[in-house]
C-alpha cells in the first residue's frame, strides 16, 4: 500500500506521542518530510536523519513507498535518537534502536538491505551498517 503525503505525518506524530510518554524529551520535536533529491546522491538506506540542533526528524518522501513495516521502523529510530539525552557519544546507533524497543517492546530489527522495519523475523542491526 502507498502512503498519501499525510499518513506518513500522521504515523509519525502517532509514534512521538508514544514516545514522548516515556521520554518527554521528544515533546516539541518536528517533522520534515523533504524531497528524494535533498540529498544529491542518496543510497538505498538514506531515508531520514535527526537533527539535533534543531529537534528535528527528516524523513526523505520516497519513504512513503517503502511498506509501512519499514515506515515504523526507520521512525522508530530516529525517534530513538531524538530521545537520546547523549547523541553525540558512541554508540548512538545502537542506543536508538534499544529506545526504540524500549518504547514499543519489541527490538528494532532491519531488512536484508539494511534498513529498519518493525516486522518479525528480518535481522538485528548489522556490523556492515554502522
Ligand atoms: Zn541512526
């Protein structure tokens, strides 16, 4: 199913609400939804970023053909890192995702190209896509 320009919005701010219950950091945090072609030469995994500076979640908008399994997944970790009260130490990939399955129970896995999804029975994050 391909998402109209609002539900991938609309998922996102659903999915800060939840986070923002339990880490009232991502209170005020905002969206960008920005074209493919943002960034010049974007590779497969380049679907959104967070922008500590200011509070921001980018997302490119061909996430929205991505399925919505993927949606929720790359969501969900840049929520993590909206959350992270130390962004800028090691290891903030991996802390993303372990907010992430703090929030929502279950862990942040990714698909066989590396990238996020909150289906079942696709890998943990890889070495490879740090
Ligand atoms: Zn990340």
């Amino acid at each position: 199913m391909v998402s109209d320009r609002n539900s991938l919005a609309d998922l996102f701010f659903a999915q800060a609400e939840r986070f923002a219950a339990v880490h009232p950091r991502i209170n005020g945090v905002t969206l960008r939804i920005v074209a493919s072609h943002y960034l010049r030469s974007p590779e497969y995994r380049d679907l959104a970023w967070y922008d500590p500076d200011s509070h921001a979640v980018y997302l490119l908008d061909r996430l929205r053909y991505l399925p919505q399994d993927n949606q929720l997944g790359v969501i969900w970790h840049e929520l993590g890192h909206a959350a992270d009260e130390n962004i800028s130490s090691k290891g903030a990939e991996r802390r993303a995702d372990s907010i992430s399955e703090g929030v929502t129970g279950r862990p942040l896995l990714y698909d066989l190209r590396g990238v996020q999804s909150a289906a079942r029975g696709v890998c943990e994050r890889s070495e490879i896509f740090d």
